[in-house]
C-alpha cells in the first residue's frame, strides 16, 4: 500500500494524537503548542516539496489523490492552521483542555486536506464530518460562555442538518449512477441520457447541503451568530478555512461530477451566487459588531468564489483558487487583529476601533491594509485575485450564447464598490475619528500571525506570478 | 543622458521613499516637512531634466520601460511618456512641491499629511506614465487612498462625508473602467495570440488588434470607458462628489484634486478611450458635445449662485474640465491638442483660485462672499494674486486660460459650426461670476461682519508658490507654443488612429 498521498493526513493525526498525552505528563502549554505547530510545519514541508518537485498526481487506494491542486490546498489549510495555532496561544493558556484544543484543530485540519484530496463522495463526507464535528467543538470550546454554547449549539443543529441532506443527495446520486467516485459519475451523467428526476433532486440536495457548509444565501443564517459567538481565533479558522473546504467540496461535486448537466444548474448556480455576495454586502453595512460584519463579509466573498461553478472555465477555476488564497490571509488576519484586541479588553464592537491609529498604530495599518484588501484596492492581493476571478466572468461572456456570464463581473464588482464603504467606515473609525488615548498592546504570539497575514496580502498583492502559476497548475491538475 | 537608467520608474518612486521617511519621522514636524519638500523637489528637477532629453518632434513615448509582471497574464510593467504624459508628469511634479510648501502651516499629524502628499503624487504620476492597463488601473487607485485621508483627516467640518462619497463615488467609475478594460483584453486575445504570440494587457498592443473591434464592442465599450473617466473630470450628471469633496477638503488637497486628479480622467480619455477605440469614439461624439456644453453651462451657472467662495471655484472646474470634454468631443487635432492645453491652464489657474480660497480662509476666518468685502486694501499682495488668478480663469487674453479656452472654441467651430454658440455664453457668464466675486470680496466697502483685527497678508510660504503659478500663467499665455510643441506631435498620433484627421 502507497501511503505517499496520505502522508501529510497521518502526520497530522500521530501529532494531534500525541497533545493530550503530553499535556498530562508536562502540564506546559507551550511545549503543547510547540508540538502542534511542529506537526503543522512537517506537514507543510512535505506538502511543499511535493509541489517543487512538478506534483504528478499519486492515489491512495482510489479514495485520495495527491495532485497539483489539492496539494495546494492543503497547504492553504495548513498555513490557516498554523497561524491560527500561534494566534491561539495566548487566547487558551488559561484553559483546562488546551490540549484538546490543538487536537481538535489538527483533526480539523486533517479533515480539510481530505476533502482536498477526495476523488470519492464517501471520503468527501468523512472529510467534511471530521472537519464540521471538531469545528463544532471548537464553537463551544468555552462551555461556560453563553455565547459560544449558543453559537455551538446552533452550529451543531445546522452542520447535522445540512450534513444528512447532502448525504441524502449523495446517496440519491449513487442511487442513480452506481458509483461514489467523482469522476465516474461524471462519466455516467455525461454519457447517459434521461436519468430522471432523481438525478435533479439529488442536485437540489447538495446545493443545499453544500451551501450550508460555505454559508451560500439563503443557507446563510447561521454563520454571523457562530462567528460572533465563537473564540475570535476561530472564527478566523471558520472563515479561512472550513468554509473554503465547503467550496472545494462544491468544486468538486458540480466541476467534474455534474459539469456534464451544466446547462441545467448553471442560471441557478449564477443567480445564487449573486444574491450571496449582495445579500452578504448589504448586510454587513449596518452591523455594529466588527465580527458580525467581517461574518457578513465573509458570506460576499463566498458569493464571489461561486461565480466559478457556472463559468466553470479553467480560468475560472484559477481565479477561484486565487481568491481563497487571498481571501485566507485577509479575512484571518482581519480576524487575528479582532481577537488581538479583544486580548486587550478592546470591544468587539465598530465603535471600539475610534482613534485605533493612534493607539496601537501598526496594527491599525495591518487592520486598514487587510481591509482594503478585502475591498480590493490595489496593489494588494485582494485586487490581484478579484482581477482575475472577475475577469474570468468577462472571458466567458465573450463566447455567444454565453454573453450574460458579464453579469457576474458587473454584479461581482458593483458588490466591491458596496463593500469598500463598509470597510473604508472601519478605516475612518480607526484615523479619523477621535477616540480614548491610552495605548494598546497585543500578546507577541498573535501579532506574529497577523505579521503573516498582513505581510503575504501585500507581497502576493505586488508580485502574484507566483501563486498565479500555483493556481493555474492546480486548475490543470483539477480539470485533468 | 537616461539611455541606462530608468528614469521614469525614479521619478515614480522617489516621492514613495520621501513618503516612507516621513511617516518613520513621526513628531519631528519641522524635519517632516522638509523631507517632503526636498524629495517632492528633486522629483521636480528630475521631470525637468526629461526635457533637456525629449524629442519634440515625434509623438511615439519615449524614455520607455518595460519588465515582464506577471507573466501568465500578459502583465507588463510598462512606463513611457508622450508630449501629453510628459507635460502632464510635469505638471503633476510641479503642483505637488508647491502643494507642500503651501502646506507650510500644517501642524495637525503633520508627519502623515506630507506623506500621503508624496504617495499621491505618486499615484497621480504613475497614472500618467503607465503603458499597461493592469499598471495604470494600479496608481489609478491608489491616487484614492491618500486623497480618502487627506480629505478625511484634515478637512473641514463634514469631511467624514465628503470623504466617503469621494472615494466610494469614484471608485464605482473605476471599476467601470476595469470591466472595459478586461473586456478589451479578451476581445484583443486571440488577435494578440497570433500577432505577437500571448495576450496582452500593454495599451500598445491592445491599440496594434483594437481596430479590428467590431463596431457594438466598441460602442459598448468606450461607453464603460467614458463612465469611468467622466466620473473622474467630472461630468455633469456625474459631478456631485466633486464640490463635496472640494468644500471639505484642505487647501493643499483642493489643488492636487483639481490640479491633477481631475486631469486623470481627461487624460485617460485621450490616452486611452479615443485611441484605442475610434469607432465608438465617433459614436460618442453627440453624447460627448452635450455633456460638454451641459458641464460647462451647468458649472457657470452653478458658480454664480455659491456663496461659499471655494464651492463657487469647484463648480468653476467643471465648467472649464467641460471645455476640455468639448475639444476632445471634436475629435479634430486642434481641438484634442487645444483641449489638452486646456488641462494643463486648468491646472496652473485652479491651483492659484484654491489656494487664495485656502488663504482668505485662513486669513480671515470664513470663504462666505456675503461676509467679505473691501479686503484689497489690508491686504494687497493676496487681493493681487486674487485678481490674477480669477482674470485667468475667466480667459482674459494674454493668460494661459484665454489661449486653451480660444483654440478649443475655434476647433468647435470648425466642427460643429454655430453649435459654439451655447457654449461661447459660458464665456460671459464665468467673467460675472468671477468679477462679482472679486467686488464682492476685495473691493467696495470693508465689511463689518466680521472681525478683522487679526487680518494678515499672504505669508511667504503661501506667496512663493502663487506667484510661482501666477508667473506661468502668464508666461504660458504669451508662449503657449512651448506647451503646443509637446501637445500636437502626440495628438497628431492620436487622431492619426482616429482616422478622422
């Protein structure tokens, strides 16, 4: 048995598996988080020197594949993970289970780079489960904060929901194609005709059990309240990363399973995708809370990402990949500052930040920096990925027939033109208006992963050759 | 003498490193202050320089730069100057070193205030220099960033307002401009392809296939285009972010604002718009004749009715930014080249009226024109400067404004014939305006409205640089040839692409 394609999942699992026993011998949270975030960097390093060496495709058992694009997401998920792991330290040292939590962020983890890596519906569901079930955990990881129980509770309420209704599409489309494996029912949808209702009602299943998961309009609701009730630090891994695994995942089941009825879902796809990324806009312009509104933002983006599954172009796809990329170290490191200075006894609240500049000054130039980014103004790298993800719209409609695709350009950047006021109000809460003089310090852990954050949007925002041949090589590797 | 340097990617990025010494001064406010003038001062002399070195005989960009970006994309970093960049640049370095100095007085953060001064001028130079659409698209951008926060910081009293609605009004239009932008690259792809081998988002090689466009992408296009630019001039209906933001914002940022940032977008419809895309070029030439004549008609009227006097100045800007519009709308040689002298007067002559609305209201406390009056006498060196910068801009000959606004009225004849009539009456209506105006506020009898105990005349730091512009003024009244020697040789290539010579 070849392991080669599953060997970053394992060492994952041994480290994370390991924390609990260590903790009960050392009782030193840093020598815990130091192992963590070893088992993370090893990871990393083997999922790195995989994609220097060319990455062609190993398969584990035809349930996993190692390839130039989920290689690359797993090292997405693991730069999330690790930063989220340094940003934590502090935030848990006076907690009981710290150990459970590095565990459970690595099992989450493991579960991300699986449904990464999936060429199988049943391996995709056991990734999405492992990820949404310590995720849940995470939520609720202070059991004695209303708040977070609240926001676990609902998390879990709404993740086994939308968890049984894609497994019903799942078992719906393996009804009707007698296969699990992605590329097989491809395959059958493609060849043969006339498979019948089921087929669309499984379709209506994932779409809504997906997009419970990504936080797609109108399956929306939960996610403002578990951010905000959630530890900020994760919040911040929510929305880099198990969010974008839920996109993956719907990359996966509608670009290789369903891209063969296409012209089916595409105009629902399309039109979903736009009422997100408005909706999400709209809603994050009243929001008091400054995790509210990054949730509320977050939900737009997610609605930018969508445009890929209807243009379904390897541009597209590119773009796609590009903008969870960027969107992984703005939307986190916008987190990472919020949890920061909530450290500091700062609110959580868009009125809290008034004269940040002159309190902490270089975090308000992260904070502003990131949130233009999200806005995307260039030169940062929000523009860089928007530039193309958009543009992929405009590619698509150049082909007759197709000409209404520049909808989802004109309606992807209407909605940026949107959002820049929200953020820039965040920026003219920080600089412009006055606010209480007393300066601020953040724990140095945490300031080091938003260093990451606020450093990789800028330097991918001037020079993104280099993702962007990462993110073209994944979409080759994807639609290959 | 620049054939080994890249001198255009200096001059972009000398004021980005006075910027960043300024911010790291923090509290030293006088060392601040001259770090940004001796950088945005060097960056002068070094735009100069570039005219021992021009070649005024050809049209083609010079002193050109070009390195592979991204190249996936067909990206380039690509910068070059024509007559029009390059007066332009000039222009653009010569309005932020006097900017500085005339932000002498400046004592609130002053630190951030110089070095957002020197990171939009380097934005707005970028602008101007860029030969690749992904780059121009860049600094066209992050011309809004430091300008968000020079209004926002040290504007007047609704400048949270005005700071907003500028930057989100304007970056509407931009993202118009992107989507055309993006639409021409795909459409020029596949031509590009097999031209030169990969697509491309350098203006050259969009402009080498853009003929080829058909004649509904090109409508559609130079209509997403225009949208974005005229935003930017502004035009009318598109022009109210524009007194909004000029009312609130500090001197200094009112005169890059219309000194420079209104330029952009006139200077992206004749770099940009016109060349590359005729056919809708000519389509446009109605819609754009009666923008024009509405802008310039809206912006007289709308001034004589101000009593704030730098609201009355804003309005005034896009009556003369109209004139600009209404040379281009020609499409005539003559009139692209008269339109863009026009930009060049507009930018000299509104720096002088801003910065005398900067220093009435320093100097006597409010800009409302029912409150002046009888200034002239205690202070004469302002009342003079005054006098000449509103004699300019109503056209007066032998001032920069008279010749611009002279040639773009003869081209519009030569085009358009009696149509000039509407808007030669602009003509009469700025000259009422402006000397209504002057009596109102530096003759006639001194007012008692206000307390004038305290009234001083100009300062040093505000008197150099506005006899500065008052000396180009009229230099560049009486030899407007040494501007229109840079102008026709790349307007000759512009409408060459026109067709339409």
């Amino acid at each position: 048995m070849d392991l080669t394609a599953v060997l970053p999942e394992i060492i994952m699992i041994i480290f994370a598996t390991v924390l609990p026993a260590v903790y009960l011998g050392t009782k030193n949270d840093k020598i815990v988080a130091g192992i963590s975030i070893a088992g993370i960097v090893i990871a990393m390093a083997i999922v790195a020197q995989f994609l220097w060496n060319g990455a062609s495709p190993v398969v584990f058992e035809n349930l996993l594949q190692l390839d130039a694009f989920s290689a690359l997401f797993m090292l997405v998920f693991l730069i999330v993970a690790l930063y989220v792991v340094i940003a934590s330290v502090r935030y848990i040292e006076k907690e009981k289970h710290l150990a459970e939590y590095y565990t459970l962020i690595m099992f989450a983890t493991v579960g991300m780079m699986v449904v990464a890596s999936a060429t199988d519906l049943i391996t995709l569901f056991v990734g999405i489960e492992l990820t949404s079930l310590s995720s849940f955990a995470l939520v609720g990881f202070r059991k004695k904060d209303k708040r977070g129980a609240e926001a676990a509770t609902k998390y879990f309420v709404i993740g086994g929901l939308s968890s049984a209704i894609s497994l019903y599409g799942i078992s719906l489309l393996y009804g009707v194609t007698h296969t699990t494996n992605i590329a097989e029912i491809g395959a059958v949808v493609g060849d043969v005709t006339g498979l019948g209702p089921a087929l669309y009602i499984s379709l209506v299943m994932l779409i809504a059990g997906f997009g419970f998961k990504v936080a797609i309009v109108p399956f929306h609701m939960w996610a403002p309240d578990v951010y905000e009730g959630a530890p900020t630090p994760i919040a911040s891994f929510l929305a880099a990363g198990s969010k974008k695994m839920g996109m993956v995942a719907l990359f996966k089941v509608f670009l290789i399973g369903l891209l063969a009825i296409k012209a089916d879902w595409e105009i629902a796809v399309a039109v979903i995708a736009i009422a997100t990324m408005t909706l999400g806009n709209i809603m994050a312009v009243n929001q008091t809370s400054i995790k509210r509104m990054l949730a509320y933002s977050s939900i737009a983006q997610a609605g930018y990402i969508l445009i890929v599954l209807p243009i379904a172009t390897d541009y597209a796809l590119m773009g796609g990949i590009f903008h969870i990329i960027t969107h992984a170290f703005m939307k986190g490191g916008a987190f990472l500052i919020v949890a920061g200075l909530s450290m500091s006894v700062l609110g959580e609240n868009i009125a809290d930040y008034k004269g940040l500049a002159k309190r902490t000054p270089l975090l308000a130039l992260g904070m502003a920096i990131l949130l233009f980014a999200l806005a995307g103004i260039p030169p940062l790298s929000g523009f860089a990925s928007k530039f193309v993800l958009f543009s992929s719209a405009v590619d698509a409609s150049m082909i007759p027939g197709d000409d209404w695709m520049i909808w989802l350009a004109i309606a992807g950047v209407l909605n940026s033109a949107l959002s820049l006021y929200y953020y820039a109000r965040v920026v003219k809460y920080m600089y412009i208006e006055k606010g209480p003089e007393s300066k601020i310090k953040i724990p140095t852990t945490v300031a080091i992963a938003i260093f990451i954050c606020v450093a990789a949007t800028v330097i991918i925002g001037i020079y993104p050759e280099p993702i962007i041949d990462a993110c073209q090589a994944a979409a080759t590797a994807f639609f290959a | 003498m620049f054939d080994d340097i890249p001198i255009l990617s200096i001059i972009v990025f000398l004021p980005l490193i006075g910027a960043v010494i300024a911010f790291a001064l923090g509290n030293n406010k006088k060392m601040a202050k001259l770090i940004a003038l001796i950088f945005s001062a060097i960056t002068l002399l070094l735009s100069l320089l570039l005219l021992t070195e021009f070649n005024m005989s050809t049209g083609t960009f010079q002193f050109t730069e070009s390195y592979t970006w991204i190249e996936t994309l067909g990206i380039s970093y690509s910068l070059g100057v024509d007559g029009i960049g390059l007066l332009m640049v000039i222009l653009t370095t010569l309005l932020c070193f006097l900017a500085i100095l005339f932000s002498w007085d400046v004592e609130k953060r002053t630190h951030e205030y110089m070095g957002l001064m020197l990171v939009l001028e380097v934005g707005v130079l970028g602008v101007f220099m860029s030969l690749d659409y992904f780059l121009f698209y860049i600094f066209w951008e992050v011309v809004l960033i430091p300008m968000f926060f020079l209004i926002g910081i040290w504007g007047g009293p609704r400048k949270e307002y005005a700071a907003i609605k500028f930057f989100i009004y304007t970056h509407v239009a931009s993202l118009a401009m992107l989507i055309a932008i993006l639409a021409m690259y795909f459409e020029a792809k596949p031509m590009l392809e097999s031209l030169i081998g990969h697509a491309s988002f350098g203006m050259l090689d969009i402009a080498l296939v853009s003929g080829n466009f058909s004649y509904i992408f090109q409508v559609a296009v130079f209509g997403a285009l225009f949208f974005g630019f005229g935003v930017k001039m502004p035009i009318v209906p598109f022009h109210t972010w524009l007194p909004d933001a000029h009312v609130e914002a500090p001197t200094a940022g009112s005169v890059l604002l219309a000194g420079l940032l209104l330029k952009m977008g006139a200077y992206g419809l004749v770099r940009i718009a016109l060349p590359t895309l005729p056919e809708g070029a000519e389509a446009f030439v109605p819609i754009m004749l009666a923008i024009a004549i509405l802008s310039i008609l809206y912006g007289a009227f709308a001034s004589l009715a101000q009593r704030d006097l730098k609201k009355m100045v804003a309005f005034s800007s896009i009556s003369h930014m109209g004139i600009v519009l209404l040379g281009f709308a020609t499409l005539s040689e003559v009139g692209i080249a008269a339109g863009v002298f026009q930009m060049f007067a507009h930018g000299l002559i509104t720096a002088v009226l801003f910065m005398m609305c900067g220093v009435v209201q320093h100097k006597v406390g409010t800009r409302e024109i029912p409150l002046l009056g009888g200034l002239a006498p205690k202070i004469p060196t302002a009342a003079t400067f005054m006098t000449i910068g509103f004699l300019a801009s109503l056209g007066l000959p032998g001032m920069v404004g008279f010749v611009a606004e002279f040639s773009v009225f003869a081209a519009t004849f030569d085009a358009f014939g009696w149509l000039l009539i509407l808007p030669i009456i602009s003509v009469a209506i700025t000259a009422g305006y402006y000397l209504w105006a002057l009596q109102r506020t530096m003759f006639g009898p001194l007012t008692e409205k206000i307390d004038l105990s305290h009234l001083k005349d100009v300062s040093w730091y505000e008197a150099a640089p506005l006899a500065v512009l008052c000396v180009l003024i009229v230099v560049f009244g009486l030899l407007p040839g040494l501007a229109f020697d840079m102008i026709r040789p790349a307007t000759e290539i512009v409408t060459g692409l026109l067709g339409v010579i």
